[in-house]
C-alpha cells in the first residue's frame, strides 16, 4: 500500500536528465547531471540545494515548462525532495 496522496506519472529517463540538466545550467553547479541521483534529497546532504537555489529551479521550471510552483504550496517539501519527485510532479502538469 501507498503512502502517497497523489500518483506520480512514470517519469522517464530522457526527462530526468533535462530537468537534472536544467538544474545544472540554472545554478552553474559543478557536477554533472547524469551524476545526479534521482532519488537523493536536493536539499542539504544530497544535491547541496538551499532554498534560494530552490526558487531559482521553480522559476526557470515554470517559465520553461508552464508549470506554477509556488513557495507557499503545501506539497513543496515532497516536490522538491529528489529530482525524481520534482521531474514526476512537472510531467504531470506541463504544458509544455
């Protein structure tokens, strides 16, 4: 059984290796996207992300992608708790 409220899509490979590589440009990381583990948090021990790094990925995901991520949305934690959750949740809503 599921603890998830919400079913995320299928996210294939392709497309977590755009938004990990979206990620990379975004904040000029030093580390390859196909480096990055999907499932490792983005913020603090994994991927080193804090919480302006954050609002940078959700504005450039949202512009390219048409995708609203907003700070005060309740589910933000799970959103951007790995690459894997963040690809899953803009998959599902993008419109473009």
């Amino acid at each position: 059984m599921s603890t998830s409220t919400a079913a995320s899509p299928r996210v294939e490979a392709p497309f977590l290796r755009e938004i990990g590589e979206l990620i990379v440009q975004t904040l000029g990381l030093d580390v390859a996207a196909a480096d990055i583990d999907p499932d490792a948090p983005l913020y603090g021990d994994g991927l080193g992300l804090d919480s302006i790094d954050i609002l940078e990925v959700a504005l450039v995901i949202s512009k390219k992608y048409g995708v609203q991520l907003r700070a005060d949305d309740a589910d933000n934690q799970r959103i951007f708790s790995s690459l894997r959750q963040l690809a899953a949740h803009v998959a599902g809503l993008r419109t473009t």
